[in-house]
C-alpha cells in the first residue's frame, strides 16, 4: 500500500471514529456474551433469517471482474463510496440487526478489524434496519467502522449482483486495492478461512 493509501485510510478511520462518537445511540439490552439470537444460531435454530450455506470463493487476479462502483450514507449521516477508498484493501460484510448469524460473527469481525488496521478498511452494508438500530448494535458489539444504510435503496445489494445473494445473510467479500471483489464467504465466516483471505489480498504486488 502507497503511504497515500496508508494516510487516506487513517483519515477515514479517525474520521469515522469521530462520527460515531459524537452520535447519539441507544444501547442494545442484550450484549454480545449472552445474546440470544447469537446463541439461537449456534445451537441451530435459524429463526428470522435466511441463511447462506458458507460457500467460499476465491478469485485469481487474473479472473476477477471490473472494479464495482459504489455510495451510500452510513448510519452516522456520512457519505461513502468506493472512490474514497481507492488503492485500499475492503472487507465488506452484509449484515442486519436481527440476523443471528451476524451477532454470533460480530466478534471475530472486531478482532480481524483490529488486526488488520490501517491494511484494510472494514465496511458494513446494513440490509434492513433504522440508522438508529444499527447504531445500537455497533455500540453493543464494540463496531467501529461504517456502515452503509442500504435498506431503502438497496443500492449497494444490486452493485455486487452475481456476487452476494440478496437471500444471504451474513455475506462477506473482500475487495482488492483495484475495488475488484477478491474473494466471498456466502453465510457466516470461519475466522480462520476470512483472516486468510485478506491477509492474501492485503499482501498482494
């Protein structure tokens, strides 16, 4: 990554920091460690939400489609798009507050987040909710990155058609620096499996 890159990408993190910060929020009453959706989904009963089937895929350079142009408002009020985040490793992930599988997830997104750092940018796509639940539910999971509030328009959902299904919740894709999808999980993640994934597309020449 150029020191460009680096320096844009520290810009939008204190950036959204800042946003979040400043935004009134509610707190959600159930926190993460006793959460019952989280644990409806890990002991199998997959209620209120339609589950992917964990598929993952992975895109050779060389066989990655054209660069997906998108935009949207995060839950704070801010505008983001692709172009912001030109020249930077994306990890995006499809979620909604009411999915047990995005609760039961959101914890492992926190520590790749953290990981990662200033070699990614993570970027939420909020499927169904209020700005004002999304915001709950990233004061309640410790999230401190955006989240495009795509419910109304759908607009971010029908960039990447062919890529995630609209039938799938949690999804998520890392995006190389040339905003070409590199890789998707379809359904909730292995730490593991994403950690990989980005760690191939973040040291990619």
């Amino acid at each position: 990554m150029t020191q460009r890159s680096v320096l844009q990408l520290a810009a939008l993190k204190r950036v959204v920091a800042i946003a979040l910060a400043a935004t009134s929020v509610l707190v959600l009453s159930a926190c993460a460690s006793n959460d019952g959706l989280a644990n409806q989904f890990k002991s199998g009963d997959n209620k209120n939400y339609i589950a992917g089937d964990g598929t993952v895929i992975e895109f050779a350079k060389a066989d990655r489609l054209a660069a997906v142009k998108w935009s949207g408002t995060t839950e704070s009020g801010q505008a983001l798009s692709s172009d912001q985040l030109s020249g930077v490793v994306v990890v995006m992930n499809f979620w909604y507050a009411g999915c047990a599988p995005c609760r039961a997830e959101a914890s492992d997104l926190v520590a790749l987040n953290k990981k990662y750092g200033n070699s990614a940018q993570f970027v939420g796509v909020n499927v169904r909710d209020t700005a004002a639940t999304a915001i709950a539910f990233d004061r309640s999971f410790k999230i401190n990155w955006p989240s495009i509030m795509d419910s109304a328009s759908g607009s971010v959902l029908l960039a990447f058609t062919g890529v995630v299904s609209p039938q799938a919740v949690p999804t998520t894709i890392v995006i190389d620096k040339h905003g070409k999808v590199a890789a998707r999980i379809l359904g909730r993640f292995e730490k593991g499996t994403l950690d990989a994934m980005i760690s191939r597309v973040v040291g990619e020449q």
